[in-house]
C-alpha cells in the first residue's frame, strides 16, 4: 500500500514502514508469537518470580480459543445480558 510513520521512544523518535496487515491480536498475533518462539527456542526465560528458568522451547504451545458461542454475555454495568456470537479461533 503505502508507507506510514510510527512515533518511537516516548514520542521522541519516528521510523517509516510499510503499511501492512496488524498482528497484534487474534488468531495473527498467535501466528507470529509460535514464529517468534520458534526462533528463539534454546533461549532460557524465567519464571516464578525469578526463581525457576526452562528453555523457552520447553514451553507448551499456545491452545486454541474456544467457543463461547451460545453462552451468556453480560453487557451493560451488569443490567443486561444476550447472547454470545463468538466461534472462537477457527
């Protein structure tokens, strides 16, 4: 498409990149966070408070969301309710 530009450091800084599809959230975001785990499999993180460490390739993969669709969902300050559409990740 085009290019955009991203403010960086505090508002300090800006950085020009191409205007793409986002993958911060959702079934994309999942996509990259397993391709970022991938890469960076034999990297020790830590858990715990600091206590414990494991290889960040030692970790479970990510589950799949699940439906809730049929389900109850209060809306509203808790006065209302309808039900939820949500099929999950497909």
């Amino acid at each position: 498409m085009g290019k955009i530009r991203i403010r960086t450091g505090r508002g300090t800084g800006s950085r020009e990149v191409d205007d793409g599809g986002k993958d911060w959230a959702g079934d994309a975001y999942k996509k990259v966070q397993d391709e970022k785990k991938k890469q960076a499999a034999n990297r020790m993180v830590h858990t715990g408070r600091g206590t414990g460490s494991k290889r960040l390739g030692d970790m479970p993969d990510s589950k799949p969301r699940p439906s809730t669709e049929g389900m109850t969902r209060v809306t509203g300050r808790g006065t209302g309710s309808r039900k939820s559409t949500d099929k999950g990740q497909q």
